[in-house]
C-alpha cells in the first residue's frame, strides 16, 4: 500500500514538475500562509509573558510538534477532501475498477508536493522552539513520537470526513471543521480551552494526543485540568483506535456508493 | 440549504476556538488595548459573522473563471459596467451570507460566552453604515485581485498573497490594536484594516466614528477607482487583442 | 467466464424501491463476443457495473473469471477491462502517457511487457502523436483510443464495454470496431458491450441479448435475432422488440 501510494505520488510529482515556476510559488506561498499563524502567536506574546500559564517557546513547541504532522498529513491525505466530487460526478467509477485500495487511489489523487512550504516553516518553528527549550534529553524520545501519533490522527480524522461524504454528499465543508479545527485546536496549549471541550477533545475524540498530553511529558509540566499521568503515554493506542475506525467507516462508506450517473 | 448550515456550523467552530485564545490573553493582561474580556469575545464573534458576507477567505466573484473561458467578452459588452454589475451580485450575495453564516455564529457566541450589543438605534445606524462601507471595501479590493487573472497566467498565487494580507492584516486573526508597535500603526492604516477592525470598532463604541467612516469611504474611494481604471484597461485589452 | 444466477440490483429511491436490475441469469463463455442491447434505463449500466465490482448486487449471484466481483474487486481487477464511453477512467490534467504510466504501477505490470504491449497498441490505435496531450484536450475519439489502450495494458481475459462508440464520427467507429474484433479473434479476449447503436451489433456480435425493465427479453445468435420477426433491417427489429417488450 505505501509502495503503491509512493510510487503513484512520485508520478503525478513529476506531472507537477513540468511546470516548474508555479511549482516554486506554490511553495513560497504556502510558507507565506502558514506564517499568519506563527505572526499572530508572536503578536499575543508581544503583549503577555504567559498564555494560560505557557511561556511562548512552550507554545511555539506545541504549536510546532502539531503542524508537522497536520501539513504533511494534508499533503500526503487532504486530497481525500475532493471525494464529494468525485462521488457526485461519477469518477468514483475509475478508482473501483483498479486493482488497488480506493483509500491510496482517493488520496494520491492529484498529489502535489508543493505544501512541502508549511511542513518545512513548521520544522523550523519546532527546532528554534526546542533550542530555546532545553528540553532534557531522555524526555526528547517523546517528540517523534508525538508527531507519528499526529499523524495516525490527522490522517483518521480526514478519511472519517471523507467516509462521512458517501453520506451527506452535500457538505464537504463539515467536514473541514473536524479536519482544519483539529489543526486549529492544536495550535495552543488545551488550558486555553474550556473544561468540557477538553474533556470532549479527550475522551471521545482523541484530539489531545496529537501534542497536548505527549507534549506536557516533554514539558516536564503536570496537567492543569489533572487528569491521570498515564495519558501521557496513551496517545498511540488512541491514535491506532481512531485509525480503525476510520478504516471501517471508509469501508462502509465505499459499499454504499451508488455511482450515480449513467 | 445544506451547504448553508454546513459553512455556519464551520464558522461556529472556529469562532469558539478563537475566542478561548482571546480569552486567555486578556485573562493574562485585563483591560489590553482598551477591551475587557467581554469586549474581546464580541470582537470574535463579531468579525466571525464578517467572514461570508466579505469573503475574507477569497473568492466569491466569478470574473477569474469567466476570463479564463473568454465569457468576460460577453459581459464587457453589456451597456452596464462590468464592476457595477459584479457590485450588484456581491451585495445580494453578502446579505444572503450573512443571515445564514454571519447570524448564527454570533448567536451562538452570545449564548455561550456572553457578548455586548449595541446600546440604542444610533449605535446600531452607525454599525450598519461601517458594516456596508467595509463590505464595499471587500469587494473592491476583491474585484481588483480577480482582474489580475488577466495580467497573471497563474492567479492561484495572488490569491494567496491575497489571502495571507486580508487574514493578517484585517484583525481577523487578533485585534489590530495589539500590534506591537509601528507594525499596529501600519496595519491600522492599510485597507484591510477598513474591512474588519474599523467596523468592529465602531459596534464596540470603541471608535471615534466620523475618522472611522471617512477612513473606510476614502480606501472604497481609493480602490473603486482602481477598479475602473483595470476595468477600462481590460476592456482595452479584449476589444484590441480580442480575449 | 461470465455467470450471472437470478442477480438483481435495487436501489431506494425516496423510500421507494427500484429494481434496476431483477432475476438476472445468463452466461458468457471464454472468447465469445457479446452485445447487450437495451432501452434507455433498462439496466445495462448497472449489469455493467455489477461484473467489474462496482456496485454490489442485491439479491442473486455474479461471477466474472470465476470471481465474486464486489467481495473480490481488487483480484478481479487484474483480469477485466473496462471502458465507459460516457465517461473517461484516464486521469484528466495528466498526458496521456502518464496516465499510462499509473496504470502499470497500478496493475504493477513488468516495465518490459508493458513497453512491448504499450507500443503494439500504440502502434495499432495510431496514439503517438497524443501521447503528450492531456487526457481533456483529447477529441472524444482519441480518448476512447487512450481508454481502449488503458483497459488492454493488463491483457485482461474479459473485456466490458459500455457504449464505446457513443459520439464517435463514422471513421473512429471503424477503427475501434476493427480494433475490438481483433482483439477478440487474436487474444481470445472474451467481449461484453453495450451499445445504441445497431452497426456494432451487425459488425461485432455473434450473439445479442437484450435486456427490458431489468429482466432479459432475448438471448440468440444475430440470426435467431432477425428471425423474431418479419421485418427486413436489424432497426426494424429491435425497434419491435423494445416496444412488445415495454408493453
């Protein structure tokens, strides 16, 4: 599958690179993009030392550690968000006739590598963060950790909205509320957020174990809403639970296309 | 219809999630820029119903697609001026999107965190007339980025720069009055200031509303014109070179 | 090589239900060549889409090369072809020849079998010139050519056809009607089409079956065909079955 997925991405990549000068600006522009963010996290510690008790480096880590997995998960899968189109014109047809996953055909589909711009601002975001961090290093195993775990998440998170899409074909953009607010959300430290909302982004969809409950490990910080210290460590095992979900739900979702059209 | 709920329920979500970030900065340094936390959760909510009827995420016009199959030869011979027309069509769609994108959001934001509206038919009249001279600004700044098309083969990256300086610079994000510094005096000074801060602003009662109307009037001014210029220079361009 | 046993198709339609297909039975042997002629909406499509596992029958059974279609999609894909003339299974923006270039990773056909078939059809369909252009700014001619080179590149064992001439100008008619017939006489490649238009039958299929509401309204040679009826020309013909069939 991840042959397959490679192999293909590496082709439409090549496409891609016949047009080299829109390529380049795809590129710049995504970091241009992604700086917004990073720009407006700068400007509210312009103007405090502490954001719900975490100083500017602790969030830019976290800030950091989240959007690596978010940018290339929306690289690698975001493609998948085109499924309502393609359900609704038909072209779904083609990727059932191949002898491969629908899951690799649907999200390769006009793959391009240009959001490689926001994976590399977050990277630099993570290392300047970390060089001012000093983070201890037997806690520093932690933080590919954390990212892989983002990446399971992020990845389940879009194929459950794309799945959702065989259903209610009419509105892609709830799904975007799940898929971009889980990017979103993950931007600042959980102890903004209110109580409930992170009991919810807990328990029932694990959204803190993309960097919030690894990323207090890495802190050396306990949990301001106190919750056990083994969830620390339980963010693999959440991730691989929503992963199976979503896989079944995909599964569902591709036995009740109906392929309209003629 | 479905679509409709789909964007207002997206706009709720990301409004509460915007609001928490300012709720903790001004638990951080109370009373900041001359806000107190209420007024601050309004500002959220407030400038999240502005995003459909302004499109501040770009989009909305049709002109990029209708250069790119030629159909713009068909509406530059139209007696009635293609911008006015666009006008037309944008203001029907901003009233459209902000009952049932813009409403609901800030209804939501009033229940669960509590935000002030204005006190009395004054407030409100002045609210209106910012609200529809920042709609104006949107759309002549948006009008002037979709003519581009025609100069640009790839419009995908103006769009982007586009969407980077609305997002940034219209305190859509943070409030404007929190820059630090002379990057808050150039932002408070720049158009995009016009579409979002200035009316939000002046629902606050945080702004002195003459200045707040004539720096909105003057960039409309300002950029209208711009528009009617590219408009004659397009027209120029298809009639000579015939699309 | 082809096996349908009481298969039907149902769908719900506001609460309703619609059979598109019901209590289907035919089969197709290896090598044969097949046109399956039917009224608008009388469910070819869907009969079509229930061989390649596209869509799931809801009552009875299908098998292709021995295959469940929707429990065995990806294994069955390796061995059928199909093209929709309505509708193109290549990939829009990307030239031609990288659309093929997936195709072999997807089928993960050896890159020196797929260069000698790759040519041979090439060759055969007259395609190098395109090879660069994108699949949309191919006439629909050329991109039936690339679909019909798509669906071969894997030297599947059946072939399924939905309404490859559809569109096509009497000269590309020709062509890929040569093409098909050669197909099948040298590879032995077993043919299922669907078609609206009579002269494919006439050049193409040694034996038809038709299909009316979901059920089959005949199932013969060309021959028993026109023996149906007195009327001279196959038009006649199926005209006056398509009406006693609606009735």
């Amino acid at each position: 599958m991840v042959r397959t997925y490679a192999l293909l991405a590496w082709t439409w990549t090549r496409a891609a690179a016949a047009y080299p000068v829109s390529f380049a600006l795809m590129v710049v522009f995504g970091f241009a993009l992604a700086a917004v963010d990073v720009g407006v996290i700068l400007v509210v510690f312009a103007n405090t030392t502490s954001l719900a008790g975490f100083t500017r480096p602790e969030v830019l880590f976290l800030y950091g550690a989240a959007n690596i997995a978010f940018s290339s998960v929306d690289m690698c899968v975001g493609n998948i968000d085109r499924i309502s189109q393609h359900i609704k014109a038909g072209t779904f047809d083609a990727f059932l006739i191949r002898p491969a996953s629908t899951w690799v055909q649907t999200t390769v589909d006009r793959f391009t590598p240009t959001r490689i711009g926001r994976v590399l601002q977050a990277v630099i975001v993570l290392g300047v963060a970390m060089a001012e961090l000093d983070v201890p290093w037997q806690r520093v195993w932690m933080v590919p950790v954390m990212i892989a775990t983002a990446m399971v998440i992020f990845a389940s998170l879009w194929t459950l909205a794309g799945a959702l899409q065989f259903v209610v074909t009419d509105a892609p953009e709830v799904c975007n509320a799940f898929t971009y607010g889980g990017g979103q959300l993950s931007q600042y430290p959980f102890s903004v957020y209110g109580r409930d909302l992170v009991r919810g982004v807990t328990y029932v969809v694990p959204l803190a174990f993309i960097n919030w409950q690894p990323g207090l490990y890495v802190l050396g910080r306990d949990d301001p809403f106190g919750t056990p210290g083994f969830l620390r460590f339980a963010g693999p095992l959440a991730a691989l639970l929503l992963a199976l979900l979503a896989a079944l739900a995909w599964r569902q979702g591709v036995r009740r296309y109906r392929s309209t059209g003629s | 219809m479905w679509a409709a709920v789909a964007g207002a329920f997206t706009n709720s979500v990301f409004g509460i999630l915007r609001a928490y970030v300012l709720i903790a900065l001004w638990q951080a340094r109370p009373g900041l820029a001359g806000y107190d936390v209420i007024d601050a959760v309004t500002f959220c909510f407030i400038t999240q119903a502005f995003i459909g009827p302004m499109q501040l995420f770009g989009g909305g016009l049709t002109i990029p697609e209708r250069i790119r199959s030629g159909d713009i030869a068909l509406d530059l011979v139209r007696p009635a001026s293609l911008q006015a027309c666009s006008l037309a069509e944008d203001l029907g769609r901003a009233a459209y999107l902000l009952l049932v994108r813009g409403i609901p959001p800030t209804m939501l934001g009033a229940l669960m965190f509590g935000i002030v509206f204005p006190t009395g038919a004054g407030q409100w009249a002045a609210f209106l007339a910012s609200f529809l001279l920042a709609v104006l600004v949107s759309f002549a700044w948006r009008y002037l980025v979709a003519l581009s098309v025609c100069w640009l083969t790839d419009d995908r990256g103006i769009a982007t720069v586009s969407l980077v300086l609305t997002t940034f610079f219209s305190g859509m994000m943070v409030p404007l009055s929190i820059f630090p510094g002379w990057l808050g005096d150039l932002a408070s000074a720049l158009p995009w200031a016009a579409m979002v801060q200035v009316p939000a602003d002046v629902y606050l009662g945080k702004a002195d509303l003459a200045d707040a109307l004539a720096f909105q009037a003057l960039w409309a001014a300002v950029l209208l014109g711009l528009g009617a210029l590219a408009t004659h220079a397009i027209r120029h361009k298809v009639v000579i070179q015939g699309g | 090589m082809i096996e349908l046993d009481r298969a039907g198709r149902s769908f719900k339609v506001k609460r309703a239900l619609v059979h598109a297909v019901r209590d289907l039975s035919f089969r197709v042997e290896p090598g044969e060549f097949v046109g399956y002629l039917g009224p608008n909406g009388a469910g070819k499509s869907t009969t079509i889409k229930m061989l390649c596992g596209i869509l799931t029958p809801t009552s009875g059974r299908v098998r292709v090369a021995g295959l469940d279609p929707s429990r065995r999609r990806t294994t069955l894909a390796r061995r059928i072809g199909v093209v929709f003339g309505q509708r193109t299974t290549l990939w829009w923006d990307l030239p031609l020849k990288d659309s093929f270039e997936l195709i072999r990773l997807l089928y993960k056909v050896d890159r020196k079998v797929f260069r000698e078939r790759l040519d041979e059809l090439v060759e055969t369909l007259d395609l190098a010139e395109f090879l660069r252009t994108p699949v949309r700014q191919l006439s629909l001619g050329q991109r039936m050519r690339g679909d019909l080179t798509a669906a071969l590149l894997h030297a599947p064992d059946v072939l399924v056809l939905d309404e490859p001439t559809i569109g096509l100008d009497v000269i590309s008619k020709n062509s890929i009607r040569a093409f098909l017939l050669r197909v099948n006489a040298e590879r032995g490649t077993t043919v299922l089409l669907t078609t609206h238009d009579l002269g494919d039958i006439e050049r193409l299929c040694r034996r038809v079956m038709v299909i009316d509401h979901g059920r089959l309204a005949f199932d013969g040679s060309l021959e028993q065909l026109m023996a149906t009826s007195p009327e001279e020309t196959i038009e006649e013909v199926v005209t006056r079955l398509y009406t006693r069939a609606g009735q």
